[in-house]
C-alpha cells in the first residue's frame, strides 16, 4: 500500500498521462450528434434578465470543437455582450454577460463545429428561439456571400441585419456556413440595412484590412416573409492597378497583364493607350525598360557598343537576341508609324467582337448565295442559313450575384500594324481595379520580334548548289582516255575467242542458205563501228569490194535466195 508523498506523485503521473481519446471497443460510431433538449425549451416565453440556456446531446461531446474556440460556438442575436460557454458531461451550458431584454425576440444558434468523441460533427446549426414578450414571427432573411474576384461562396463571414424598432437598433447576426450560405431566423418586421464582412479577429467590427461587402438595403414586403440577397466581399485596395508586362501577339494584337484585377464593368474602350516609336539614344536593351528592371552600366553599355560595330562590320545584320534594341535612329522607319492608337478590350469583350468579325464573313457569304440562287429563279434549301456566334451565350465567367469575374487582362488591338524589329513605347493609362481605385497602368518597351533564320532553307539551297556542281563535272576528266568504256558493255580482250559467239546462235551447219542474219543479233563487240575499220582493210577506190567479199551483184532483179550468197557466206566465215 502506498502512502503519503509516493501515493500523491503516482496520482499526478496518472493525471499527467491522461489524454482524451476514443473510447475503446464497441461498434464504431459514425453518426453526428443529436440535440435532445434544450433550458428553455425552444419558442419559450422568457423571464427578462435571463442568462443561462443549456443544451443536452444524446452522446457526450468532445471539448475540442471542430474549429476555433468553445466560446465561438454560440451565436446570440441581439447580441447580449460577452459569451461564456462550458462543457458539461452530456451537453454545454451557455453564460451571457447581459440579460434579456423586456419584448424582444432571441435567437441562440449552435454552430455545426461541436464534435462527438468519435471525431462526428454537429451536421446542420441549431437554432434555441426565445421571446420575452412578442409573438413569433417566422421573417427570414437569407442569401449568400460572395467573394468578388473567384465568385465562390466564402464561409465563415459574418452577417448583419439591422431593424430599427422604437427607436432601437436591433442587430440580428449569424456566420455563413462552408458554402456561403447564412440565414436570420425569426427577425423583427420592416426595413433593415444587410452587410457582412471577413471577421477574421472575432472582434464584431469591421476592420480597415478585412473583406467588406457593401451595405444592401431590405425591407419585407408581407408578415412573414423571406428575403434572399447574395453579399459581395472585396479586400481593401486604393493603389491603383500597375502594368505588369506586354506581349506582342502579333502584329494587331497585344496581350496586356496587371498586378491587380481589372475591374470588368468598366469598358476598357475608356482606358486611354497608345504606342510610340522607342526613340532611344544609346545601345539600351527593351529589358531594361520594363517595369522593375534595374538600368546597366555605362561600361556595359560601351562593350555591347563595340560588340554591335564588329557585327555590323562583319555584314551580320540581324540580331539574335530578340530582347536586344537597337538605337532608334539608325531603323529605317515607315512613314505614319510614329505613333500608333491603341483600344483595350476585356477577354469577353474581345470574344463579342470577334464573334461579330465571324459573322459579319458568314453572313455576307450567306447573302452572295442567296442572291446568285434568285439570279437563276431558286431558292437556298431550308436550314441553310448561318448560325450566329453572337446568338450563343455570354462569354467568360460569372459569380453567385451575376457579377463576372475579374482578370488581370487586358487586349489591346492597334489602329496599325508593327514593324518587325522596330521597339515602341506602350503607355496605358486610366485602368480601373476590382475595388474602384483608379487611374492605373503603366509604360514598357514591346518589339514584334524577328523571325529566326530558316535554317532548313538554307541547307537545302546549299545542297542543291553542291549537286549543281558536281553534276557540271564532265565524265571525260575524270577518267583516264583508255579506261573509258560504252555502257554495260565488256571490253573485248576480256572474252576468249571461242566465246564470243552469243549462247543462242545456232551453228553455221545448221543456218538455211536463204536465212538472213540480221546485224542486232551479232554481238555489237565483234562489229566494229565504221569509223574504226583498220587501215587495211579500207577500200583502195571507190566501187572496189573489199578483200574477200563476193563480186558486185549483177544489175536487175534477182531472187531472194540468190541475191545475197555473198553476204551468207561472209556471215558464215564470221561465226
């Protein structure tokens, strides 16, 4: 047995250990708690001066709610000053610093952050309504909160409903749940002022550096009733929008980015912009011209001089950093591109009017075929009309209220085509944020670039000029004279004698007197062309026959079997 100070250091080891945790054993439990009664009883006429309201669950809940402090579990509407809530073995008992108010109506809502001991939350808020005099009038006021730049839903904002009754401003309030959405049960009757705001210090004011929506106007139209109103926050923001970067789409075309978003009911046909020729007087770089960018060394500057001159003394005319600016003076620039206008649209702006562009082509198409079909007496076949781009529906994206949705964006489409190579100067000015600041943009250097060398081109221009020359060297120089041969045929010495005779000539025994033998069928190696008959076989004067041949034939007809025995014979003593 263990007694004195050991007993009391195991009891304060054993309370140290101690951690809550899930009970172990049994089913598991994945059910949400459940309020089963409530002190008072919900639609309770109360006492005025009251303080405490208890909840009972059917489960034991946890200390530890789901998000936040056990305090900030409860919301009281009107308020009644500070809360004060306390964890009980089968439920939480609610303490306020102020007491209920003579004639008016309460509402104690539980939030859905009460968690069980299996980790189940509290599935929907619980509402404890309470009068201490007047009737209870089901009045809703409802809707959703907004954020203005995603358009989603925002949780955990608060809402505020103000009602003026004798005199008295009374403040009906609630948090909005993971999807937006809030609801004020049971409020007074007749005309109120809804805002809300991101509390995010829990102090129930509205701070400078906190998302505010703009104060709404209700009022009910009969007893009871339910208004619905969708809540825009936007963060605080007076510094105007600034000109991130400019990119050259292409040469009508610039695509325009800002460091805040742009606010999209605000016509971008009212922001002024224009480019202007970059007039510049050293080798600057339109880097350095963007915003941020730092400015360069005056030594730098008079390397990337000299490098420049050995370029252009070495006939390389194009340079292949597209960012790298030449001076302005030594371009050669068209005249009347000094200066260029430039008209900002929006992204679903830009989207209508190209729509129109497409149909505008689709409907002039469409009426040329019309009227070339009336010029032969027919008609189009039905439902061959065009269908419209600008009927289908609004582009871009919108939020909970209908509001769109802010960009950063901007188009810009130029009154002139660029000059590849040449740098402009954009200036945009009077661009308008989300949040109405104004007076925004900004200047930078944009340069339609170069197109790169066509590197394909040129190797295959140089490997038709090197065909070119070797197709222009004679075969004749290449060759030695001797060696020179005719086509697919084998020099003679090559052959023995005995097998120059083709493989399907037939003996001479065996040639009919009267057979022909044509001169394509002996081999062309064994008949010499005519201008390399040997000297002495030349015939020594005109009409002689050579060594020998056969007599000249006599004048006047002869037979085919007669005419030429010279020729069989001469044939024969060839083979």
């Amino acid at each position: 047995m263990i007694r004195g100070p050991a007993r009391l250091l195991v009891l304060l080891a054993a309370t140290a250990c101690a951690q809550p945790e899930r009970p172990p054993g049994g089913p598991e439990d994945r059910l949400p708690p459940v309020v089963l009664e409530t002190v008072p009883d919900t639609f309770a006429i109360v006492e005025p001066g009251t303080r405490e309201f208890s909840f009972r669950f059917n489960e034991r809940i946890s200390e530890r709610p789901a998000a936040g402090q056990l305090d900030n579990a409860v919301v009281i509407s009107p308020p009644l000053g500070g809360v004060r809530v306390r964890h009980t073995r089968d439920g939480l008992r609610v303490e306020t610093q102020e007491g209920v108010a003579d004639d008016r109506l309460y509402r104690v809502t539980l939030l859905p952050v009460i968690n069980d001991m299996f980790g189940n939350r509290l599935r929907d808020p619980f509402d404890l309504v309470l009068s201490s005099g007047p009737e209870f009038v089901p009045n809703v006021v409802a809707g959703m909160v907004e954020d203005r730049v995603t358009g989603a839903g925002v949780a955990d904002a608060r809402v505020e409903a103000r009602f003026v009754v004798e005199d008295d401003t009374l403040v009906h309030w609630n948090l909005t749940d993971s999807e937006g959405v809030f609801s004020l049960r049971y409020v007074p009757a007749g005309d109120f002022e809804l805002t809300s705001w991101l509390d995010r210090n829990r102090d129930g004011e509205a701070g400078e550096s906190e998302a505010q929506a703009t104060t709404r106007q209700g009022a009910f139209a009969a007893d009871p009733d339910t208004t619905f109103t969708v809540l825009t926050l936007i963060e605080p923001d007076t510094t105007p929008p600034r000109l991130a970067r400019a990119e050259v789409r292409d040469s009508v075309t610039l695509d325009l980015e800002f460091d805040d978003y742009l606010d999209p009911e605000a016509p971008g046909a009212l922001f002024d912009g224009r480019l202007i020729l970059a007039r510049l007087t050293d080798t600057t770089t339109a880097a350095a011209d963007a915003p941020g960018a730092e400015p360069e060394s005056d030594t730098t500057l008079a390397r990337e001089a000299e490098a420049g001159a050995e370029e252009e003394e070495a006939g390389d005319s194009i340079v292949a950093d597209a960012a790298e600016v030449a001076p302005a003076d030594t371009l050669t620039i068209p005249p009347g591109k000094d200066t260029i206008d430039v008209r900002f649209f929006h992204s679903h702006e830009f989207e209508l009017r190209e729509r129109e562009k497409r149909d505008s082509v689709a409907m002039a198409e469409w009426q040329a075929m019309v009227d070339s079909l009336a010029a032969v007496g027919e008609l189009p076949p039905p439902g061959a009309a065009p269908q419209l781009d600008t009927a289908q529906a609004d582009p871009g994206r919108f939020g909970l209220s209908g509001l769109r949705v802010p960009e950063q964006a901007l188009t810009g489409v130029l009154a002139e085509a660029l000059v590849r190579g040449v740098p402009y100067e954009l200036s945009v000015n009077g661009v308008v944020n989300v949040a109405q600041a104004g007076d925004g943009g900004g200047t930078t250097v944009v340069v339609w670039e170069l197109p790169p060398p066509d590197t394909a081109v040129a190797d295959s221009l140089q490997a038709a000029s090197d065909s070119l020359a070797a197709d222009s060297t004679l075969v004749s120089d290449s060759l030695p004279p001797d060696t020179l041969v005719l086509p697919d045929t084998l020099p003679p010495d090559t052959l023995p004698p005995d097998t120059l005779a083709p493989p399907d000539t037939l003996p001479p025994d065996t040639l009919p007197p009267d057979t022909l033998v044509l001169p394509d069928t002996v081999p062309p190696d064994t008949v010499p062309p005519p201008d390399t008959v040997p000297p002495d076989t030349a015939w020594t004067r005109p009409g002689a026959a050579p060594p020998g041949s056969a007599p000249p034939l006599p004048p006047g007809p002869v037979s085919a079997g007669k005419a030429f025995p010279w020729a069989i014979h001469a044939a024969r003593s060839r083979v």
